[in-house]
C-alpha cells in the first residue's frame, strides 16, 4: 500500500515503565484501526470545536469510506459525523450528503444513538472536545483517535494512531480510508472520499506554500489528483467566496497590529465587538495570521480573538512562525509558546484558549515569546 505507513508498534520506555495507556504515545497502526471499526456496527466521528478542513475532511472521508463498505447511505448510515459550531460557509457544501449533526454549544450533543465505536479525528485534547465531554467520559473503551498533534490527553483512548510527522491527519486518515476499502493506493479511492482528503491537505498546508509541505505530502496529492479531485473547484469553494463582512473584520485586524520589535513578532486582536460591528462570525478571522508573515523582519505572528461563553471572557490564540532563521536567530517554536499557555499544536503553527480579557492575555503572550 503506497500511503508511508507509521511505524508499529511504538516504542515504550521500559526503563521508566510508563503505561502507554497514560503517555501520548503512538498504540496502534491504520489497518489495526480499520480492523476495529470492521468489528463495530454504528461510529460517532468527532473532531475538535470549530471544525477546520482537516478536521471536516478526515472525519467526512473515514465516515464515506464506511458507509460504502457497509453498503449504508442517509438516515440508515453505519458512520456518522457529529460536530460543534461553528462550521465554515463552505462545511455544508463538503458534507452533503453525509450524514452529520452540528450541535451549537452549550447544547448537549444527541441522545439519540450510543454508538458501538467513535472516532475522534484532528484532536486528542479534553480542551478542544470539551462540548463532547460528557457524552465521550462513559465511553472512553470504545473510542479511538487519530491525530497528527505533539500533545494530547492519552486518558481518552488508550487506542491512538497519532502521526506527529503528518502535517494534516487527513495522511494517516487517507491511510485507514484505503485498508476499509481494501484498496492499494489512495489514487483509487472514490473521488467523494479524495475530495474531502485534498481539502484536509491542502488547508493544513496552507494550499501547500508553508513549511510542513514536504515529498509525502505531495505525493499524497498526486494520488488524490489522480482520484479526480477538482483542485480549481475546490479552491474556489474555499478561497473565492469571501462576503464583505470578512473583508472589513480583515481590515479591522490589521489595524490593529501592534509590532513588538524586541521579539520580532506581530500581534493582532479582534474584540467581540469588532464581529458584531462588522457582522461577521468566528470562523471569517480564519487566515488573517498568515498576512503579516509577508513583513521580512517578522518572525512570529498571533491574533487573539475575544469570544465570550457561559464561563465569561476568554481569548483564543493563534501563533504562527517563518520556518527560516533571522539574524542569527532561529525559528520560534509556537507549540512551545502555547504549551506555556495552556495550549499546543506544531513548532510552526500553533493555539492557545486562555481565561483572560485581551489586555491580559497579550501580556502573558508577549512574556511567553522568546
């Protein structure tokens, strides 16, 4: 199979015999997960809040290529997609005609099915399922996860197929894709499960112009190309749809920008109010933090958006980094920021969800950065 499998099983250190059960560690290879989710009649897949096109593709193309083994369409579908708004305009356009849920929380997710496996795709952190939590914490024995993150809560599913190289899940994912249907190689993959696989792709890339792009990934989109993925069609659903209000909440942020020269950074802030003033939702900010990286002396960028829950304020963050050095100095490792800061991801682009107003949550930001 031509998908560059990881390796299995991983290594656990015996000196200090760590549970693999409590160590984000790699437990399981993607024939095995395929093996389980063969075994179980109905699946849940879950991803992270505010769902992005990793998580929307990985989650969508696993949940096809089950129903297609099964023989399982609509309301009578084996495998289900369950997500937590909000969505992207463009989600409803990838999923049809999956069948999904979106819940909008604090509303509870649905009581309508206890599912003999769930997936969970793009995260493995109690943070980013927080509104699955309670439906996830009685079922952790039947749950697995796939993810391509340094961090995670290993409590959740002592059954991970994490892939810490892959720079979007959709890698391994298009890897499970392949053993359900017993295929060789993804280019013979269904053009309705490569299509939600490219979107994954090529979002978490940043339509393959950042620094994770390496050979694996662009084999990986041959293959998909060769499938009969649409690249012009589905670049214009995601980049070419724009309404006004994001181009002034777009403006907005980047008069905002505060330059902090001793850390080469930029840091940009949307209020609460700056959405509602520009009628614009959460995800319409997506993307903005890749637009001062276009400054030569900028070595890191954050925008924080101020976002409000049944808690009070909090601040979302969101770093990313040029994977070059500057003056001498090498490239800001942002998961190690956001680590410090409660959250994490990858050394060049990473996030963070701190309980402070934006003044606050700025400090603690700039006094994070190297």
């Amino acid at each position: 199979m031509v998908v560059n499998p990881i390796p299995y099983p991983m290594t656990i250190n015996a000196s200090t015999q760590e549970d693999p059960s409590s160590v984000w560690t790699n437990t399981i290879d993607a024939k095995s997960v395929a093996d389980w989710i063969a075994e179980r009649e109905t699946i849940v897949l879950l991803t992270h809040t505010k769902p992005d096109g990793d998580a929307l593709g990985s989650t969508l193309a696993i949940a096809r290529a089950i129903n297609l083994a099964r023989g399982t369409t609509g309301a009578v579908s084996a495998a289900e997609c369950w997500y937590a708004s909000p969505m992207p305009e463009w989600s409803q356009q990838l999923a049809t005609p999956t069948k999904i849920r979106v819940i909008n929380p604090p509303e509870p997710p649905p009581a309508v099915l206890d599912p003999e496996g769930i997936v969970i795709c793009d995260t493995g952190s109690w943070s980013q399922l927080d509104p699955f939590k309670a439906f996830l914490e009685p079922r952790l024995n039947k749950t697995v996860i796939i993810d391509h993150h340094l961090q995670g809560n290993a409590v959740i599913s002592e059954r991970r197929l994490l892939d810490t190289d892959a720079a979007a899940v959709v890698q391994p994912a298009a890897e499970v894709c392949c053993h359900i249907l017993n295929l060789d190689s993804p280019d013979q993959l269904p053009i309705d499960i490569a299509t939600p696989l490219y979107v994954g792709l090529a979002t978490d890339t940043g339509w393959f112009k950042h620094s994770n792009v390496n050979g694996r990934v662009m084999r990986l989109a041959g293959q998909l190309l060769d499938a009969g993925v649409n690249h012009s069609a589905l670049f214009a659903m995601l980049y070419q749809r724009d309404r006004s209000s994001r181009l002034k909440l777009m403006g907005r942020a980047l008069e905002s920008i505060e330059i902090i020269k001793d850390k080469n950074a930029a840091i940009m802030q949307l209020t609460h109010q700056d959405f509602k003033d520009c009628k614009a939702c959460p995800g319409d900010s997506g993307g903005f933090v890749d637009i001062p990286q276009s400054v030569e002396a900028i070595r890191v960028v954050a925008i924080l958006n101020e976002q409000f829950d049944a808690d009070g304020v909090f601040t979302k963050i969101s770093l990313r980094s040029k994977p070059t050095e500057w003056n001498g100095q090498p490239p800001v490792d942002v998961n190690a920021v956001c680590q410090k800061l409660g959250g994490g991801g990858h050394a060049r682009a990473s996030g963070a969800r701190v309980r402070h107003n934006l003044e606050d949550t700025k400090k603690l930001l700039i006094e994070a950065l190297p």
